[in-house]
C-alpha cells in the first residue's frame, strides 16, 4: 500500500514538472518548428499554426441546455470511469513521441481525438438519438459516394445534380461545424488551417477513398493543444467560471468550474484525473467510489498537461 502512495506521489509530482516544462518551452520549440535548420527537410503538407489563443468563457453545454451529466451522453465517448489501476507503469506505456512542451504536430486524427471523440466516439457513429453520426453527413458530401449510392437505387441523378447535393452537404457541415446546432455546441474555436488537415479524416472515419493530397498535418503550440482539449472536451461539462447557482451535479458532488483547476490541483493530479480517474468518498464514513467521470485515456500526457498549462495561463472567464 504504501509502495502504490509513495509511487504515486513521484507520478504526480512529475506531472507537475512536466507542466511547468509545458510553460516555460513551449514558445522556443514553436520557434523552432517554424524555421527549421537549414538542410531539414519541410513536409509541404504540413502547415505551422498561427491561430491567436483565447480563454474558455462562459457555462458549460450542459448548463447551456438544461442537462445534468446523468441525462446526457455528451462528453462520454461511452465510457464510464475505469477502476482505478494498482500499477502506474499501464499508464505510463501511453506515452508518446510528442515533446512535452510542444510543438505538437497534429494529423487530422488527432484533432478528431481532440475535439470531437468525446461525443462522437472513436468510430464516429456517437451516441443516437441525441449525438447524431459523423458517418452519414460525411458519405453524402462525397461526389463518387453519392453517385454510387444512387445507382445501386436505380436512379441517375446527373453528375451536374449530384455535385451540386454534395456541394450543399459540405456546406452545411462546416456551418455545424462553426455554429453548432440544437445539441451541439459551437466549435468555431477550429481555424481554417486546422479544418483543412480535420477534414480528410472524416473521409477515412467514413470508409471514403482518400481525395487529392493535401495538408496532413499542423504544428502547434502547447497552450493551443490545451486550448483544443478544454474547448472541445472539458467545457462540455466544466464551466469556464461558476457562473450559475445551479451546479451541474455529479452523485452528492458538484463539477468544478474550470477557473478552479490551477489552484485547487497539482499539474499532477490534473493529469492523473483525467488520464486514469480517481477515487470520491461517497459518505462521511470513508466509503470511496471511482467515481463517474470518465476517462479520456486516449489523450495523451503531454496533450493533457498542455490543458492545465493553458488554464494557468489563460485565466477562464
């Protein structure tokens, strides 16, 4: 028992260093990954992030329609709080070769990760009626799928017709994209040069034939990975402040605004919450329950960090 405690107390305190590394090496690295050594090759389709950085603001999803965690799959991604793990070392196997202060260069799978697995899971099918699929939107912007999906109907729409359904489909797909829609919520905060890397990735996620090439990847800074994940994956059940005497409300608990995080947490204990969940007593007895957040296990450390570090330095509102 005390081995576990004292090993994950040096887990947690190494977190917290690795935040701090976050801070303090994110805008040399960012530099670097824009002008590289002469003699390093450019991936062309790469493309470097200059999308400004701006606080999270305002009440959750949840708040902003009326739902509590328990009626609502949002921010799920299915999946409950795993039991807590008795060995760190499964945790630590998930790290990967991104540094841990940035740059990061993100594929369209990452953003997908990052922005959009939460409710939309990992295969993109989300969680009907309420969260609807990625799947079927994105098939029917495709012209070849389109035009083979009315064949085996019998009909022929013309392929003037059919380009022109398609044209409207994607259309209304980044306008969901950018002002959200009954249920979802606005990701405007996703910059164009971001969009044109997201975008074939929803292709692959729907079985689509790869397109031309284009941008497979963006470089960006720590605090905007962080700015991603908080605004595409925390903020849908966290606050930005509290701003509501109506709390969201989890068993006897109550979710933290988001404003709370740097001072009430560690780096540490940020990063072991979300990555591997944690234990809350359920009664003045000190019965502990794994409590019902989920655990978003796919994002990694570094990525995780990188949202404490921007909490701390762009003060939610």
């Amino acid at each position: 028992m005390s081995l576990n405690f004292a090993g994950e107390r040096a887990w947690r305190t190494a977190g917290s260093m690795l935040v701090v590394a976050c801070a303090f090496a994110a805008p040399i690295r960012a530099e670097r990954a824009a002008h590289p050594r002469d003699g390093q090759a450019r991936d062309r389709s790469n493309v470097v992030s200059t999308v400004p950085i701006t606080p999270v603001e305002g009440p959750s999803t949840l708040h902003h329609l009326g739902l509590t965690i328990e009626e609502s799959s949002m921010g799920w991604a299915g999946q409950w709080s795993a039991p807590l793990l008795t060995d760190q070392s499964a945790a630590e196997a998930d790290l990967r070769s991104e540094p841990a202060g940035g740059p990061f260069v993100l594929t369209g799978a990452d953003l997908y990760r990052i922005s959009c697995r939460a409710c939309h899971k990992a295969d993109g099918t989300g969680a009907p009626p309420e969260i609807n699929s990625l799947v079927g939107p994105v098939r029917s912007a495709s012209v070849q799928w389109m035009t083979a999906d009315m064949k085996t109907r019998g009909r022929d729409l013309g392929a003037a017709f059919v380009r022109q359904l398609t044209t409207a489909t994607e259309a209304d797909l980044r306008t969901r994209l950018r002002q959200g829609g009954h249920n979802m919520p606005s990701f405007g905060q996703i910059s164009e040069q971001e969009y044109a890397v997201l975008r074939p990735y929803l292709d692959q996620l729907a079985g689509l034939p790869q397109a031309k090439p284009g941008r497979h990847s963006i470089t960006e800074p720590a605090d905007r990975v962080g700015e991603l994940v908080v605004k595409g994956t925390c903020h849908i059940c966290h606050d930005a402040t509290q701003v509501t005497q109506r709390p969201t409300t989890v068993l006897s608990g109550v979710i933290p605004a988001l404003a709370s995080f740097p001072s009430g947490k560690t780096g540490g204990d940020f990063v072991h919450k979300v990555k591997v969940g944690a234990q809350v007593p359920l009664s003045a007895g000190g019965v502990m329950s794994r409590g019902r957040m989920p655990v978003f296990d796919y994002l990694t450390e570094p990525e995780v960090a990188s949202a404490y570090s921007y909490l701390m330095t762009y003060r939610p509102r």
